[in-house]
C-alpha cells in the first residue's frame, strides 16, 4: 500500500495526465484502481487515446504518457493493467504539453494568462509586464502553493492544477494617485442602482432603479408618487451612515451595489419628525429636511400635496408631450417619442410613427404569422405614477424588449383636452362606445393606461387595461398573460389560413391546368387550321397551275399545223421521242417545219420545253439548245430520227 507522500505524488501525477482537476473524483478513480497510476489513467483515457509501450515486440501501445524522473511515476506491483508498469528504463513517447490558466490579481485589475507547462515563472511575469507596465524587476508574483518560487522554475514542475489564482505585490512602487479614486467614481456613477424598497403601513415592495448619478432627493421623490407619503413624513430605515444629505448622488451615499434594500414609513406628525430628528441625528433612520419642504409645507395652507408636487413638476417640463390639434398623427407622434427620450433616456419601447389606422394595418392585417399584439400606451403629464411608471416600468430593459419582440406599441398624450377627445373619437370608432366610455371615466391619477388590443376576423378587442399604479413584475405578467391568449388565436388563424391557401393552392393548381388544357386544344386546332389553309392554298395554286398548263397545253395543239400524210410532194421528217415513262410520241413533220413547231407538239402533250430538254442519240446532243427557227431539215432531224425527253435539273 503507498504512504500518504506517494499517495499525494500519484495524486498529482494522475490529475496532470488525465486533466482531472476535482481532487474527490480523482481520489475516488485512484481508490477503485487500488492506487494503481496506470491502470487509473487506462481507465479514464481509452487505449486509443494514450501513449505506453507494450511488451509485443516494441510496439507502440496507445495509453497516457507521464515524466518517468518522477517518483511517483511508478506504480504499485499490484497492478492488473493489461500494460506493463512503465518504468524508467521503457522508451516513452513526449506527451502533448498542457495548457495551465492563470488569472493574476492586481490591485484593482485582472489579468488572465495562459501557458503552456513547459514555460517558466519568468515568461509569465514577462507578460504581466507588458500588461500591468510594471518592471519584472519589481514585481513579486504571489499565491503559488509550493511558496515562493524562482523566475526559471518551470510550471510542470509545481504540479499546478489547469486553472490557478496569483496575485501581484510591488512594495518599490508607490500607491496609486488620486485619480483612480476619481475614475472609480465616474464608473459608479454610470451604474444602475437596483433600490427594493418596501412600505411599511402596506407591506407592499417596489423595485425601482437609479443612475448612480440621481440624488436620494429624487429616490424620495418618486416615492412619494408611489405612495402618496410626503418627504417631509417619510420615515426611512436602511440608508449608509454617509448618506446625511438628500443633495448627495447615490454612487457617494454608500450603497450597496447593485440592489439595496430600504423602508420608507409616514411619520405620526410633523412634532414627532423633528423631536426625532433632533434627538436621533446620527441614527440610520434619515428624514428629510431638504428642499422637499417647499412641498409638504404648502399642506398647512389648504393646498393638496399632490397638486403642489404636480405643478411643480409641470413647471419643470420644457414642452408638452404632443402638440394640440396636430394635424398629422405621425408628426405628433414623433414629437412624442422625442420628448420621451430627452425625459426618460433612450431605452424605451419602439413607439410606432403613424396613424392608429396605419398601426391596426401593421399589427393585424398581415399574415397570420407575422402578427402582433398592440399595446397603446396613453399618456397623461397631470398624474403623479406618470414620471415613475415612465422612468421605472416602460423603460425596463425587460419590458422593452418584450415589448419590441411581441407587440406593436403605439402611443398618445391625453394632456390636452383636443388631443384626449381625439383619441376618444378614434377609440369610439375602432373599439366600440363601451371602451370609449371606460377610458372617458378614468380619472386623472389612474393614468397612465396600457391597452392591449388583439385584432379578430370582425372587430378589435381590448384584452387588457394596465393602469400605471403596477410593478415590473406586475406588468410584465400581464403582458405575457395576453401574449398567451393571442399566441392560442394566433395558431387557430395560422391553421386556418394554411388551409385556406391550401384550398386556394389547390384551385389555381387546377384552374392552371384547366387553361394550359385550353390553351393546349387552341393550339393544336389553330394548327390544324393552318394546316388545312396551307393545303388549300397549295392544291388552289396547283389547280391553278394545271389550269394554266392545260390551256397552254391547248393553245399550242390547236396551233400546230395538220400533220401530213406519208405521201406528200414535199419533205417528210418522221420523228420518234421517247417520253420519261417508256412511252413513244410519233408524228410527221414537214421537213420544211421549224423545229419550233417540234417543240409546241412535245408540249402540247405534257412535256414544255422550260422543264424538259430533247436529246438525241447519235450523236448525242441537246436539240432544245439548237436555234428554234432552223428547220428540220437543217438541223439534221431529217428523214426521221429518235429523240428521248429528259427533264430538267
């Protein structure tokens, strides 16, 4: 059985090979191989992956390779690995060297290095020069677990696990200066604060979140319009110690980051709050007595808080939401969503730039699977939950995104009194009078309102009013509760528009053939047509031709002169011509005739002179070539010859 020091070295040896950097796994491996170094690492590595030499004639055997120089390389005699323990003295194939991870702390920085095994301490302390501009000189690399190392270690010599923590020490150095203090700043102040305040009376919580550049002056603020407690009787437990000025910013108040939890109370009068504050002032629980008095003060002459705090408000505002009586709904729309961002910051909803109509279009007459949701978001600047419900829920990175995904946001200010009864004239129109009728009874405080409108084959439905008195949570379950019901309509509608253009695919399929069918049969028939009609005009040319040819044919015969007798005072020529066919044409001629006169008789009987030549045999020679108007008797066709028709080429 090995000693716990081998125990640890095979331990080492093991987690190096195999890579395996959970101690209680390799332990437990180790154990199931009885502390056997090879047969733990052929159990984990198949044969195929490792490298080990055999005993078959100096074969190479796959199996894990490891440094023999080490002790612990090897294994105990027990082993009942098909493979020979590997001994100093066996050949063994260089493994792959590996990869270690170093993440190197400092100050307030953290490097991440990484290194092959086979490097030094000093290669790692030359990359942190290049990284920190800290001299290697002047540096001491910290946190190895064999103690202090030299710069020409080399790493697989330490048996490091594959990822590993360091830290940086340079006592030559002097601290940092001020100016990281500074910066340190600057980044908090670009933070969000996540502040989970609870009201006490109602054990209700709110999730609300600050820049770390807002003052505690406007955390109590909005909380007065959450809860309708004045800041002058908030009574607060949870701020730092060094948050004693509501003029301060959050990234100096002491916070914790990113989520701080507070309490916020009414006080039971304005007495007790100054006794207390009096007698308490080092305490944790801070009441304000900040420039919020202005506020609460203006209680005690008859005037609501609230109308103070809204006026005040009011008179902060550069210019109105939405102009009154704009005449173009986009160009409302966009002073909207400008207005909204120079308020609220740039993360917000995608605020459609069009008619109401034009947004119906978008959202709900499109293919079923391209629809959404529309969420009108009705402004009204007159509302205390207006600024909260804007800054804290609408421009959730949650909501916003959400929303930008699912739905179609469009917006409108309900300010003015033109632009509120506007939007009731639309609102009549499109969701009928009863929904009209429920936003015209809404009173000031419940704004704003979100309507969540899903649009149907006949009419438009308002799923959902939200009024602006809700959480980010609140809000976004409700927004997921109406995607759920639209997401059902919406499968319905996509099945049914399948089928229908299914049907419909289905019918132009067949009306497409249908008129290739007709198109095909109108083809061939005014095929057919032509066809014919070139027939009938090549049999009406031939008939014609023939007709021609006949009476030529009847001319020349009706002029050719009687044929004389064999026994004649004059000459006479009997000529024999042998036509195409075989057949023989005789007749007597006057030797005295003109060879003309030879030519119209072979014609009169079928055979014109333009397409058929007369030849004779000996010799041989054309005679349609000859001169016409010689007799034939000077031409030699005297006192009888055979001739044979050849037609023309």
């Amino acid at each position: 059985m090995a000693s716990n020091m081998d125990r640890e070295m095979i331990l080492a040896d093991f987690q190096a090979c195999t890579g395996i950097e959970n101690i209680d796994e390799a332990i437990t491996l180790l154990e199931q191989n009885n502390w056997d170094l090879v047969a733990a690492i052929n159990g984990v590595i198949p044969q195929e992956n490792g490298i080990l030499q055999s005993d078959y004639g100096g074969e190479t055997i796959p199996g894990p390779a490891f440094d023999p120089s080490h002790p612990a390389s090897a294994p105990a005699p027990s082993s009942s690995s098909a493979f020979r323990p590997v001994m100093p003295s066996r050949q063994i194939v260089e493994r792959q060297p590996r990869m270690l991870d170093f993440r190197v702390e400092y100050r307030d920085r953290n490097v991440d290095v990484v290194l092959e095994d086979s490097c030094t301490v000093g290669e790692i302390k030359q990359i942190l020069e290049n990284e920190l501009q800290i001299p290697v000189s002047k540096m001491l690399l910290k946190g190895w677990k064999t103690g202090d190392v030299e710069d020409s270690t080399v790493l697989k010599s330490l048996h490091l696990p594959k990822n590993n923590s360091l830290y940086v020490l340079t006592p030559d150095l002097p601290p940092p200066s001020s100016s990281s203090h500074a910066g340190a700043l600057q980044e908090s102040l670009n933070q969000n604060f996540m502040l989970i305040i609870t009201h006490r009376e109602v054990q209700r919580e709110y999730n609300l979140n600050f820049s770390g550049s807002s003052t505690i002056q406007e955390v109590k603020r909005n909380v007065y319009d959450l809860t309708s407690i004045p800041v002058r009787h908030q009574l607060w437990e949870g701020w730092p110690t060094s948050a004693t000025d509501d003029s301060m910013c959050l990234a100096e108040s002491g916070l914790s980051y990113p989520c701080h939890r507070l309490t916020v109370g009414r006080r039971s009068s304005p007495l007790q709050t100054r006794e207390q504050s009096e007698e308490q002032s080092t305490d944790v629980h801070m009441v304000s007595d900040s420039d919020g008095d202005d506020f609460e003060d203006a209680s005690e002459f008859g005037v609501d808080d609230g109308e103070v705090f809204g006026m005040a408000s009011s008179a902060l505002r550069k210019s109105p939401m939405m102009p009154e009586n704009a005449e173009n709904e986009g160009d409302a729309l966009l002073q909207f969503t400008a207005e909204f961002s120079s308020r609220y910051g740039d993360c917000h909803p995608v605020f459609f730039i069009g008619s109401l109509e034009a947004a119906f279009q978008e959202a709900f007459y499109v293919k079923a699977r391209d629809r959404k949701l529309l969420a009108i978001y009705l402004h009204h600047d007159e509302s205390v939950l207006t600024n909260v419900f804007c800054s804290q829920m609408l421009c959730a990175e949650s909501i916003v995104s959400y929303l930008s995904q699912n739905f179609i946001t469009w917006a409108w200010d309900l300010t003015k009194d033109a632009n509120r009864a506007r939007f009731l004239t639309m609102c009549n129109r499109h969701f009928g009078s009863v929904v009209a009728q429920t936003i015209r009874t809404q009173k000031t405080d419940q704004f704003p309102l979100f309507l969540i409108i899903m649009g149907k084959r006949s009419s438009n439905e308002v799923l959902n009013v939200i009024q602006g008195n809700t959480t980010v949570d609140e809000l976004m379950m409700r927004l997921m509760a109406a995607m759920e019901i639209f997401t059902a309509q919406q499968q319905e509608d996509i099945k049914d528009e399948d089928e229908r253009e299914a049907r419909e695919n289905v019918k132009r399929e067949q009306d497409e053939a249908y008129r290739l069918s007709l198109e095909a049969d109108r083809a061939k028939r005014e095929a057919h047509e032509r066809e014919m009609a070139e027939q009938f005009r090549l049999e009406q040319i031939r008939r014609e031709q023939e007709e021609e040819r006949e009476a030529i044919r009847l001319s020349l015969e009706q002029a050719l002169p009687p044929e004389p007798k064999e026994e004649n005072a004059e000459p006479v020529s009997k000529l024999r011509i042998r036509t195409p066919s075989g057949e023989f044409l005789e007749r007597r001629f006057l030797a005295s005739n003109k060879l003309q006169i030879v030519f119209d008789f072979v014609a009169s009987k079928g055979f014109p002179w333009d397409e058929f030549k007369l030849l004779s045999t000996f010799p041989r020679r054309d005679v349609t070539q000859l001169d016409p108007n010689k007799s034939l008797l000077e031409v030699k066709l005297f006192p009888q010859e055979t001739l044979f028709l050849e037609a023309k080429e």
